[in-house]
C-alpha cells in the first residue's frame, strides 16, 4: 500500500528537478557555457581528470570552472583548485548524487558569461545520479580499467543517457587484464555509436583528444565565436 505514495512523491520531486535543469540549461545556452555532467562509481578518477582538463583549458586561456559533489570532505574542490581554475564544493551530507537546486546555489556569485566550459563533478554513485538532469549539454559516463568491462552492461542507465564515455586509467590496462574489445563492445550495445575516449590522467594520454571534441561540441552549440 505505501509503495504507490512513495513513487508518487519521487516522481513529484524528479518534476521539480526537471523544470529547474530546463531553466538552467536555457541560461547555460545563453551564457556561451557549454557544460559536462562527469559521472562514475567512486574512484573511477573523475578528479583526476577533470583536474588536467581544468589545467590545460587554463593553460590555453580558456576560461573554465567547476563544482564537485562529495557526500563529505572538500578533498576534491582542493584537489581541483590546483588546477588554477575557480572550484566549489557542493557537499551532500549522505545523499548518492546532485540535484539541480544544489548546483544552482553553488554557482551563485559566477559570472556564467564570461566561462567558455563549466564542469560537474557528481556524487561518485553508478546509479543515483543517472536519473537527476543538472542543465548539462554533455554528460560523461567514465569507467575504469580496474572495475571490469561488464560495468556498461550491469548498469546501463548511466551509459544509456551518456553523451560521451571515458575509459579511465588506461596506463593500468595490461596489469589488469582489461579485455578493450569487451568493454567497447558493451558500451556500444548499450549507447551504440556513443564516442568513447580512452584516458590516462596520471600519464596526459588522450586529454587533448577530449578537449578537442570539447570545442567541436562548444563550437556546434554556437559558443565558439563569443
Ligand atoms: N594509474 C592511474 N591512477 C589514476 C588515474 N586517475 C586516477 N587515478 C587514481 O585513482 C584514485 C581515484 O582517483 P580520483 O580522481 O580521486 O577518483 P574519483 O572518481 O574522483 O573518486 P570519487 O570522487 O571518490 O568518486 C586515486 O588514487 C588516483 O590517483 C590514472 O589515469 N592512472
Ligand atoms: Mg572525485
């Protein structure tokens, strides 16, 4: 009997959050930002990642920024804020992913026009987030060498609604055994003809690959010339 109340009020809240991300994506449009949701299970090595974007994009002066959820510490804004970018930290207190209202508040005092990129690092989590739009353009599913190439398969929601998908850690493949050809194989029987990057951030290997696709998807948008 409770069961139908329950979804009832899940389904109200998801509604909520629906409208606020279409606002947000609409004033994202508007500011020239283009904007990438990077979602993972925890350690996949989002924030090493996103910390060499962060510091190549800055490198190249293109202005860029980003908020990283975590269920507690900064560790990750810190880590990221290396970067030279601007970073905030959005910390959930236990909840297993970011809702739009969260990202919005933390972006408060940004002058979203003067950014050309805007990352969100979400709540490590394969499955919560999946179902919360944040106002993205692009939202990067990222796996790693050491979690199995089945992961797409046994969670399809993430990589169903991803944009873009990230091998991380390739530098560790062969150590681990990673079977490429599995694990590409997964990914496409669940997004088929989704692009994937294959990356290590410890050792630089195929970030200029991901910043130039970052570029093409600003460009296409109608940002580039801002
Ligand atoms: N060998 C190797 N290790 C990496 C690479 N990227 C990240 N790591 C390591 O993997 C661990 C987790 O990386 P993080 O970047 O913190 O992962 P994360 O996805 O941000 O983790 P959460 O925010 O907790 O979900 C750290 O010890 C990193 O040093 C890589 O390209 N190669
Ligand atoms: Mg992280």
């Amino acid at each position: 009997m409770i069961e139908p109340r329950i979804l009832e009020v899940r389904t109200k809240i998801l509604k909520k959050n629906d409208e606020l991300a279409r606002d947000m994506r609409r004033r994202f449009t508007e500011a020239g930002v283009l904007v990438v949701n990077m979602v993972s299970s925890p350690g996949t090595g989002k924030t090493t990642f996103l910390r060499e974007t962060l510091a190549r994009l800055v490198a190249r002066g293109e202005p860029c920024a980003a908020v990283v959820g975590d269920l507690e510490t900064d560790n990750d804004a810190r880590r990221l804020a290396e970067s030279g970018a601007p970073v905030r930290q959005i910390m959930t207190h236990g909840l297993c992913h970011l809702e739009a209202d969260m990202v919005e508040r933390h972006l408060e005092g940004w002058n979203l026009s003067t950014l050309h990129y805007l990352f969100i690092e979400n709540v490590g989590n394969l499955v919560c987030p999946t179902s919360w739009d944040l106002g993205e353009s692009i939202r990067l599913a990222l796996l790693s060498v050491t979690e199995g190439e089945d992961k797409p398969l046994k969670y399809p929601g993430l990589f169903n609604t991803a944009d873009m998908a990230a091998i991380t850690k390739i530098d560790l493949a062969e150590v681990c055994d990673f079977n490429r050809t599995q694990a590409m194989a997964a990914i496409e029987a669940v997004r088929p003809g989704m692009r994937v990057f294959e990356v290590s951030a410890k050792k630089g290997i195929g970030i200029d690959a991901w910043l130039d696709e970052l570029a093409e998807r600003r460009g296409a948008l109608g940002y580039a010339e801002r």
